[in-house]
C-alpha cells in the first residue's frame, strides 16, 4: 500500500507554510487558534481566489490571513442562511404533500404504489421510510404503533420522519400530473419546475449539512428554471434570452446564484416576515472580497426584483 511521503505538520508549521506562501500573518496567535478548530486543508481550499493566477500556492500581493478568514466566516454565513431556507421548504413541500395525497386518496395512500409512477422505486421509498421509522424517537411513531397497531402511520405523521430527499422523492413520483400541479400552484411554479428544483436543492442542502464549501462550489445537478411565471421571478434569475416555447437557460448553470433566487421566491410564500433574501443581500454586500461573481451573480443583481424592498 502506498504510504504519503509528507509528514503531519503543527500549527505553528501551518502558519509559518501560509507566510511562505506570501500571506501576511500580523496576528499569529489568532491565525494558529483558528487552525486549531478548523483544519488546515479546510481553510485551504478558500485561498484560490486570493492567489496568483496559475499558481495556487502564492498569495496576491497585500492578502493576509484576515481576508481568507472573513472569505471563510462568509461561506459559513451563507450555508446558515441556505440551510434555513431548505428546512422551510422541506416542511412546507411534505406538509402540502401530505394534505392533497390524504384527501384525494386517504390516509394511507402514501403505501399503495398504484399512485406512484414507478413499483421498484415505490417499494424502495417504503423500504427507506420504514429505516426512518424504525430509528425514530418520536412519541407519536410508537403512539400509533402500540395504540392502533399500526405498521406506518397516516400520511400527515408518516411525513414528518421522512428525509429531504425522500420528501422530494415521494412528490416527484406521484403518478398524477395534476395533483403535483396542485401543490405547486401553492408556490406559483409548474410542477416540473418544482421537482426539478427539490432535486437540486437536496444536493445544496446536503452541502451545507455536511458543512462543505459552499459559495464558488460548482453543482453537478442543475435546476430547471421557470420560463414565463411569476414574472418577477423570471425576471430575476440570470439567464440568456428564450427562444418562444424554449426551456429558459442559466448563463451559469452550476452556480449557486439560481438557486438562491428561488430560495427567495419560496420563501417569500412560506414566510415573507422572515425577510430571508435581504438577510442574504446584506450578508453579500458588506464583504469585502467581491464574493458574488464566484456563485455566478450578474453585474446588475441587486436591481432584479427579487432583492427589491
């Protein structure tokens, strides 16, 4: 087995490597308490954007260790505000799910595959679900276990142990258009539009879960983009311009800045009180390394409607 040639090195070693790298480090105290809680090779991968151009190991002219800090402390703000925006929408899809799947087909409706797409991966989501509430310890799972002997729960108490990727599973395989399209009325968005978007933002929360960089991170899944409503919203996201009945296209389709508009729509219906989307502009806004071209925010972004008073 091969074995690494490099040795582990100690925190003072880490800082005096960055200052060989040309980072200024006025406050190695500082510096050498932030290695100790955050890791080296975590902190590291922050530095590209502040270095020269083709060569990764030698800082900018001027960079010091505060500038990559305050890029990190940004990123860690920014997976806060995103992973509170996904847990309102994980509530609110499966919440909306749960009420027109158990009033169109009743209660247990979620466990007949007749109303799903697909047997095989029906029977895969029920396997999963029964994982989930075998591990569960919520009072209510052995309620109507010991109470009503029952195996799962009705829909409204079987939904609130699924997982985000089995909420947007369960909502993407219903067999019936329409009913999909009800719930994503509640949103104003088509339903194609939904389930491709609940995809995608599993795959943005599971970064920010994991607590992986998130704000230049390049997404191998892409969210498929509104074309005509709402028109605000539309109107905010960037893109190039539609040909007639075309799919709208991102400019940038593996950046975050799509998926922070939507966000914002979502959010605004959920909960406009919350003010989520100028909690994240003024988040943006007051850094002073330009952080919103590496998620593929447009020159003009805070002019779109979406981030309007």
């Amino acid at each position: 087995m091969p074995i690494f040639a490099k040795t582990p090195k100690t925190y003072s070693e880490q800082v005096a490597l960055l200052q060989s790298r040309g980072l200024i480090v006025a406050d190695v105290q500082l510096a050498e308490r932030c290695l100790v809680h955050h890791n080296y090779y975590r902190l590291s991968a922050y530095r590209y954007p502040l270095t020269v151009h083709g060569d990764p190991d030698r800082f900018k002219p001027g960079v010091t260790f505060e500038n990559l800090w305050e890029l990190y402390e940004f990123d860690r703000q920014l997976r806060h505000l995103v992973l509170e925006a996904s847990k309102r929408v994980e509530i609110s899809v499966r919440s909306r799910w749960a009420y027109e799947v158990g009033h169109r087909h009743g209660s247990q409706a979620y466990e007949d595959a007749k109303f799903f797409n697909s047997i095989p991966y029906h029977q895969t989501a029920l396997e999963r679900l029964d994982d989930e509430l075998a591990r569960s310890q919520e009072e209510f799972v052995a309620h109507f276990r010991t109470v009503y002997g029952m195996r799962r729960p009705p829909i409204w108490a079987a939904c609130e142990v699924m997982m985000f990727g089995q909420v947007s599973n369960f909502y993407s395989h219903l067999r019936e258009p329409k009913l999909r399209q009800v719930i994503a009325d509640t949103y104003s968005l088509d339903e194609r539009v939904l389930r491709s978007f609940l995809h995608h933002l599993n795959v943005v929360r599971n970064t920010c879960a994991h607590h992986s960089r998130l704000w230049n991170r390049r997404f191998t899944v892409s969210l498929q983009l509104p074309r005509t409503k709402p028109p605000t919203l539309v109107s905010s996201f960037d893109s190039m311009p539609a040909r007639s009945g075309s799919i709208l296209q991102p400019r940038a389709p593996n950046k975050i800045y799509n998926t922070l508009v939507m966000l914002a729509h979502l959010m605004n219906v959920i909960d406009p009180t919350a003010n989520w989307q100028h909690r994240l502009s003024d988040l943006i806004t007051k850094q002073t390394f330009p952080v919103a071209g590496h998620m593929g925010f447009p020159g003009n972004w805070l002019s779109r409607p979406i981030w309007q008073p």
